[in-house]
C-alpha cells in the first residue's frame, strides 16, 4: 500500500514536471493529470486523493466499477482508457465516466450510440489515433482521423466528441515518439474547429515530450502511485 508521504512525494514530483513542461509551452497552457489506477488497489487510489489528485482512469471496465464503487463516497472523476470489449458497453455506460479516451473505431462508435441512444445517455469520448501505425495498438489511421471524427459527429450523436488521444510510440528513439505525438496534435488542430478540446497523450515515459508537443491531458499510472 503507498503511505501519504509517498503519494505526496509522487504527486508533489509529477507536478513539478508537469509545471516546467507546461510552463515552456505557454503559461496558458493548461495540463490535465489522470491518475491511471490499473496496478493499484483502491486504498492507493485514496492515499492520492487525500493529498490532492481527483481525476483517476481505468482501462477495464471491471476495475473501474470495482473502485468507483469502493470510493463512492469521495468526489472523484473516473476516466475510461482501455479497449472496450462489445459485451462490456452497457456495463461502462451505467458507470458514467467523466471520459472515455479509447473510442478506437467506427464500428465501436456504431456499437456504442445505439447502447447509449437505448439508455437515453450520452457519453463523452475522445477518437484514439494509432499514430504511430503500430499493429499492437488500437485507433483509427491518421490519415483517416479527420474523416472518421466528422462521421462520427454527424452520425452517432449520443457520442460527445471532444479531442483525440493517442499513446506515443513503442520506441526508444525519443525522435519516433516525437514524431508520433506531432501527427496526433496536428489531427487535434484540424479537429478544434469542430469542438476538439482535449488532446490526451503522455504517460509516466513520455509526458514532458508530450505536453511540449501540445498534449494538455496526460495520462500517469506507475510513476504517480509507485512505492
Ligand atoms: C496504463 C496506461 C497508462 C499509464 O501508463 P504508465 O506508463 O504506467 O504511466 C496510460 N494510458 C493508457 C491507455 C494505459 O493503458
């Protein structure tokens, strides 16, 4: 379990970071930190409350109505970042996340309006770009993001879209991620004529190299709630 001088310590180093970064973008460029929980119990999840984070993100919908359940009584915002299974929809859909980062195709669009559309819900999402064109990783092309996000919004309409997300590339040339990061922010100007607000990318690795490409949502799990 992390002790409150850990999770302070944690917290107290990510926003150092995250203010520096920021701060060499433009002091008007606001980060968002979601705290994501996947390795860790609920009680971590509480320590990191207690000394400042609200936001958390889950990327199994199990895990995420396990510990929302667990800390109902705290005013958390749960985020939504993994691959959801069909058999998983309405399930994530009574759960109400603040936002669901992983819209990954128009077929889960398509799945998820007409669940969402039977509830009487909407939900609000961010199309995931698989910018650096990895098999292993989930989202649409780069090439197709524009198109596929206008398709969405004017096809699915119980779907709020409001930005991209995006995981930068599986590599240890820092140029590739670089490059990966640049594609997803360049969709994310092109989007914000039609309401893009949010453009989620960085995680413990790699958030500074995305907030200076533009990112103003990360995404930290092992580096925020490490012993
Ligand atoms: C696990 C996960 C993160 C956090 O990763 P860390 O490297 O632990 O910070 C961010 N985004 C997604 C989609 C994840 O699955």
């Amino acid at each position: 379990m992390i002790t409150k001088e850990q999770a302070t310590k944690n917290l107290d180093t990510l926003i150092t970071k995250v203010e520096a970064a920021r701060l060499r973008v433009s002091e008007h460029h606001i980060v968002k930190i979601i705290g994501i929980s996947k390795y860790s119990t609920s009680q971590d999840v509480a320590a990191l409350y207690e000394v400042g984070q609200r936001a958390f993100g889950e990327n199994k919908v199990q895990d995420l109505k396990e510990k929302s359940s667990d800390l109902n009584d705290l005013p958390l915002e749960w985020h939504f970042v993994g691959r959801l299974q069909k058999n998983k929809i309405n399930n994530l859909i009574d759960l109400n996340p603040m936002l669901m980062h992983s819209l990954d195709s128009l077929e889960l669009a398509q799945e998820l309006n007409s669940k969402l559309e039977a509830k009487n819900k909407t939900m609000a999402c961010l199309l995931q770009i698989n910018s650096a064109k990895e098999d292993s990783k989930a989202g649409v092309m780069p090439e197709v993001a524009l198109q596929t996000y206008k398709t969405i919004l004017e096809n699915y309409p119980n779907i709020k879209l409001k930005g991209v997300m995006s995981i930068g590339a599986h590599s240890e040339d820092r140029n590739e991620i670089k490059a990966s990061f640049e594609t997803t922010k360049k969709i994310y100007d092109e989007l914000k004529p039609l309401g893009a607000k949010y453009c989620s990318m960085g995680m413990s690795g790699d958030f500074e190299l995305a907030i200076a490409c533009g990112s103003n949502m990360i995404r930290v799990g092992s580096s925020l709630f490490k012993n």
